[in-house]
C-alpha cells in the first residue's frame, strides 16, 4: 500500500486516477480548489477509508502537509481548456509557478517520488512530426495560448532543477488530448462537445474547414500510462503518453454522428487563429516500458457514451 498525494484530484483525470489507486489499495489525498469542478467526481469515494479530501489551493502560503508521510505525488493541479486562457489565465501561470514550487518542496520533504503531467501544449504548433520529447516545440510566449503552454514549459523547469540540485525522484509526462466518460457537463473539449451536441442533435460545430488533426486516448489508457511511469520511469525523464493514430476534426465529427446515431448535421464555425494544426506523440519512450494504446477510437467513443460498457 502507497500514501498518494492527487493534487488536482476533482478533475477529469485526477478522479479516474483516484479510482484506480483506491481500487489498487493505495491510500489517497486529494488536494484540489475546485475552481474548474464542482467535486462531483470525488463523491464515489466519500466512505471509502483510503481516501481523503482537502479543499485547498497549492498557491496559497498557507499550503501544507503537516505531520504527513507520503510515497508518491501525483501533481494535476491546473486549470484547463481553452475557454480558461483568458477567464483563468493568472491562476494557469500561479498553479504553474507557485503551486509546482510548493508542491515539489512537499515532495522534497517527504522524499517523494514526484509524477508530474505537464502537456502536449509545450509544444506549441510543431514543425516536427511526431513530436519527440527532445522537440523543444514552436510556442509563441505572449500569444493567447501562452498562460498553460508556458506555464506548463516553466513547470518542466522547475521539475528538472528539483532532479539536477536536490536529486528528487520526479518524471514528467506529457499528456496528450484524452477523453472517456465522466467530464463535466461544461466540457468544451472536441469529442464531449460533439458528444453533447449528438445526444440533443444539435449541430456539431467544428472549427474551420475542419481538415486540422488531432489524435485521442481513452481515459483509462492514459491511467496506465501514468502508473507504469511511476513505477518504471527513470528520475529526470519526460515521457509522451496519448494516442498516435491521428484523426481529422471532420473524420471525427462523421465519427461521432455514426456511433451514436444523431440526426445532427456539421456546422463549420470560424476557427480561432492561435489554434494548432496537428500534433502527434511519438511514444517510443512510453511503449519501452510496456505500454500499449487497448482502446480505439470507435470503442472509447461507445464507452464514453455509455460508461457501463466498461
């Protein structure tokens, strides 16, 4: 059994984390504000022993853990989507710089091992495919993308000193776009807005001439991914993890109108001019430690549609 810390716990990602430890026997601290949630998410485990809630912002100064012991710490914690870069920008860049400061002393004092998701917005709009973790991106520092793509960049930095001048045990992982039952209602990600529109048969709204790329993993996939790096990652490392198949924003829309059966029709809207072309992980690193993508598009998009299918 391992005392895990989830900063970021409440989230998408952070509950389907959480599930999984505690179904794995591990004892878990969730740490999260809920400035993007509402802790829906969390309510599965409330009389569950092995896991613990704190409403708490890692970028206040009166942020700590005392008289605690932990193995690992899973750092999540920062606000997300596209519609949050202006709304929440200021508390993108605090979580990104204050927050992962704060947390890497907890790691620090606790002699933790720290599992750190950053993201594939690092890399800004590539000129390299796929993008290996050595590309160090095409971002633009004061562009609308800016607050989570260099607030993510400024995190990796950090991380890597913590490694360098304190020998802490951290691996960062870049994480690709992932989808699968449970997001919230307010979503705004491409498939759980297609998705929502279908089920109302509403238009399905896609950006530009809809020709864009994208590739996807199903949430649980991405679960193995983090919990293989934490257990056979090296210390300084940046792993990939997401899906390498990609997929046009049309071919998913057309996708998505299949499987769920939507009288919806196709809306092309105007696309924003900070958005990117394509990405694709290369997920050599990723693969090396025995992981494989077990969910494809077609089957994460039924699951997600009906989660007792899994």
């Amino acid at each position: 059994m391992n005392h895990v810390v989830v900063t970021g716990g409440a989230g998408f990602i952070g509950s389907n984390l959480c599930r999984r430890l505690i179904s794995n026997g591990d004892k878990v601290l969730v740490i999260d504000n809920l400035i993007t949630s509402d802790g829906t998410h969390l309510k599965q485990f409330r009389n569950n022993p092995n896991f613990k809630f704190i409403k708490q912002d890692i970028t206040t100064s009166h942020f700590a853990l005392r008289n605690s012991k932990f193995e690992i710490i899973y750092h999540l914690a920062c606000p997300t989507g596209v519609p949050n870069l202006t709304k929440l920008g200021e508390e993108m860049l605090r979580t990104c710089s204050i927050g992962t400061l704060s947390v890497l002393e907890l790691a620090r004092k606790n002699q933790a091992k720290l599992i750190f998701t950053s993201s594939s917005e690092i890399y800004g709009d590539p000129k390299e495919f796929p993008q290996m973790e050595s590309y160090t991106g095409n971002v633009d520092p004061v562009g609308a993308r800016s607050p989570y793509e260099e607030g993510k960049r400024f995190s990796e930095s950090l991380i890597i000193m913590y490694v360098r001048k304190f020998n802490l045990d951290a691996r960062i992982i870049r994480v690709f776009n992932t989808y699968g039952p449970g997001t919230s209602k307010n979503e705004t990600r491409v498939v759980s807005r297609f998705l929502r529109n279908a089920k109302s048969n509403r238009p399905l709204p896609v950006e530009g001439n809809g020709k864009q790329t994208r590739t996807f993993c199903y949430v649980d996939d991405l679960i193995d991914a983090l919990l293989l790096i934490a257990e056979r990652g090296k210390k300084g490392e940046i792993y990939n993890a997401g899906g390498d198949i990609e997929i046009s924003i049309n071919e998913l829309a057309k996708l998505v109108l299949f499987v769920t059966g939507s009288k919806s029709k196709i809306k092309h809207i105007p696309r924003p001019g900070h958005d990117h072309q394509g990405r694709r992980p290369d997920l050599s690193k990723l693969k090396s430690l025995g992981w494989q993508q077990t969910v494809g598009i077609y089957e994460g998009l039924k699951l997600t549609i009906d989660p007792a299918l899994s």
